[in-house]
C-alpha cells in the first residue's frame, strides 16, 4: 500500500496543532462570544455619555454590564456538557442584561441630549438676560451719576479770589 | 454699544460653560506591593521565591479616556530572552498568557484588584527551572513553556488592554488622536526549589 504524500501529513498535523492551541486558549477568547451584543452596549453607551448623561446616570449602566460580563464569565467556564442548560441559561440572562442596557442607554441619550440641549439655550438666553440686565444697570447708574454731576455743579460757590 | 459689548461678553461665557474641553486620554496602570504601597513586592523583601510561597500585589488601572472603557488586564509569564511588549510598535509580549481580568471602568474610575499569586508546580531539570503551573487568586492555571537558566529572572508582566469599537476586538493599548500609547508592566522574581522535576 502507497504511503499518503508527506504534504498531506503535513497538512494534517499542522490542522492538529492548530486545534489542540484553540482548544488550550479558548477560555481567553471570550470576547468573540460576547462580541456583537457587548459591542452594540459599549457604543450605545458611549452615545449617552456624549449626549451629556450624567456619572451617575452612567454608573447604573456600568454596574449592569459588569454583572453581565462576570456571567458570561461564568458561562464560558461551563465546558462540560452536562453544564450546557446552565450555561444556555447564563447567556440567556447576559443577553437580557444587555438588551436591557442598550434600551436604557438609548432612552437615557435622547433624555440626555434634550436636556443639553436645552441648557445650552437656556446658557445663551441666559447671556442675554444678563447682556439686558446690565446695561439697564449702567444705564440707571449713568443717569444718577450725571444727576450728582448737574447737583454738585449748581452746589459750587463761586468765591472771588 | 454698552448692549453689544455686554452681549458679546456674556454669551462668550455662556459658549465656554456649555462647551466641553477637550482633555488628554489615557490610562493609568499599576502594581502595589502587599501592604498596598510601591513596595514590599516580595516576600522577606527577598526576589527568591520558593514554590507554593504566597506573594500579594494590588493590580489597579484608571481610566482617564473621557468615556465607558472595556479594560483587560492580561498576565502573562516571561524569562529574560522572552521580547516584552514593544512601545514603539503597539505590539504585546509573545509571553505565554497565563489569565486575564476584565472589567468596564467609567471615566476617573479606579479600578483595582488583590492579585495573589504562588507557583505551585516547578522543577529543575538540567540546571533549568520551569513553572508548570500557576495559582492566581484561587485558580489554578497551566504554564505553557516557561523556563529561565537556575530559576533566575522569570517575570511577570501585565498588559493593559482595551476593546475597540471599530474592529470589535480587544487591542493592546489603546487609540487616541491618532496615536497609540500602550501600558504595562513587568516584575522581576527568581525561582528556587530542590526538588526535582514533576509533571503536574
């Protein structure tokens, strides 16, 4: 019988390694499974910071994600596969936790812009007001400056000297 | 012109109270010594460190990005021929990772850990020790390929990692203005043991 090409064998046990190093890392690759949904958390969130949501409106946010990353955490652990429902059941909840921040986040940017927003015109009115307010000032303080003015006038003695 | 020149001046104040400045990002990381200060690393203040000897540190980082970061502090277990990270590049340590830790900071958030670490599987074959195994916080993790000549200079070095957004990946450093900086950090210990060498 014809031994298979060296290429193959090759090929072959380049393939192994490559499995027996994925398998050893995996638990470091956690990132790929929570990838799409923590990424979609991370951005919103990010939006509502930018918006103008306030620390601690974030820290509610943060506090969730981090719940939701130590269970998935957790779940990547759970490698037997008498542990597959307990750790469906993990990323089930992680998937909840992080639909729930992404739809707090989303609620809390529109809340958060709005109020900018309106600070930032209220900043301007208010620059306006007090533009208003005094120059009204400068004038009264004008008008009875030049009162005095008039009456210290018509109060001078002409002495002759 | 009173109005005018008060109006001018008002709402330029009104523009710099509603507009934000923009600030330096970056983070911060560090290790403390068992008592939480820069020092005591070792136990005895002695860099020799038999197996199973337990040695507490304090890992912290903070983030000073101006938003929500995902941070990951990776460890890893190099000797002294082993490249670390490089600066200039980006570009982490080829090191063999032994854990991780993550966590999402907010910005001005400190974030920092007991790191309690003891070697619990070594030995000396040809007058070369490798660790076999690690126990860091409670868990115990396999060290792939490490060695140093005698037991002398094995390090452990931590990497600041952040995700990034756009690639949807964790990066070694991390991106601002176009440019990226990178953190770690590394501590020096020497191995010694009598005993001879035990596969786990």
């Amino acid at each position: 019988m014809r031994s298979p090409p060296r290429i193959l064998v090759f090929t072959i046990a380049v393939m192994l390694i490559l499995v027996a190093v994925h398998s050893n890392t995996s638990t470091y690759l956690r990132a790929d499974e929570i990838q799409p949904q923590f990424n979609q958390a991370i951005t919103q969130v990010r939006l509502a910071e930018s918006a103008g949501a306030t620390q601690s409106e974030i820290t509610e946010l943060v506090t969730t994600l981090n719940k939701a990353l130590e269970l998935d955490g957790q779940a990547v652990k759970l490698r037997s596969p008498n542990d597959t429902q307990q750790r469906a059941d993990l990323l089930a909840r992680v998937n909840v936790m992080l639909n729930e921040v992404q739809t707090n986040a989303s609620v809390l940017e529109t809340v958060a812009s709005q109020r900018t927003r309106t600070n930032t015109v209220l900043a301007y009115v208010y620059g306006g007001v007090a533009a208003a307010v005094g120059t009204f000032a400068y004038a009264v303080l004008f008008a009875f400056y030049r009162r005095y003015r008039i009456k210290r006038t018509f109060q001078m003695k002409v002495t002759v000297k | 012109m009173v109005f005018i020149t008060l109006i001018v001046v008002f709402e330029m104040i009104a523009y710099v109270a509603t507009t934000p400045r923009p600030s330096e990002q970056f983070f911060q990381l560090y290790v403390l010594g068992s008592n939480g200060r820069a020092a005591g690393y070792y136990p005895n203040n002695d860099t020799y460190i038999s197996p199973n000897e337990t040695v507490s540190w304090y890992l912290g980082t903070t983030n000073f990005m101006g938003n929500v970061q995902l941070v990951d502090v990776r460890v890893k277990l190099g000797n002294q021929t082993i490249n670390p990270p490089n600066d200039t590049q980006g570009l982490p340590s080829p090191a063999p990772l032994i854990t991780e830790f993550q966590r999402f900071t907010q910005d001005n958030e400190t974030w920092e850990f007991p790191f309690v670490w003891r070697v619990t599987n070594a030995g000396l074959v040809n007058n070369t020790m490798h660790i076999l195994t690690v126990e860091i916080n409670g868990e115990t993790f396999q060290v792939v390929d490490c060695s140093a000549r005698s037991g002398y200079n094995f390090r452990l070095i931590f990497e600041l990692w952040t995700w990034d957004t756009n690639t949807d990946a964790f990066q070694f450093g991390w991106e601002t203005s176009g440019e990226h900086p990178v953190a770690w950090l590394q501590i020096w210990f020497n191995m010694t043991t009598s005993t001879p060498f035990q596969y786990a």
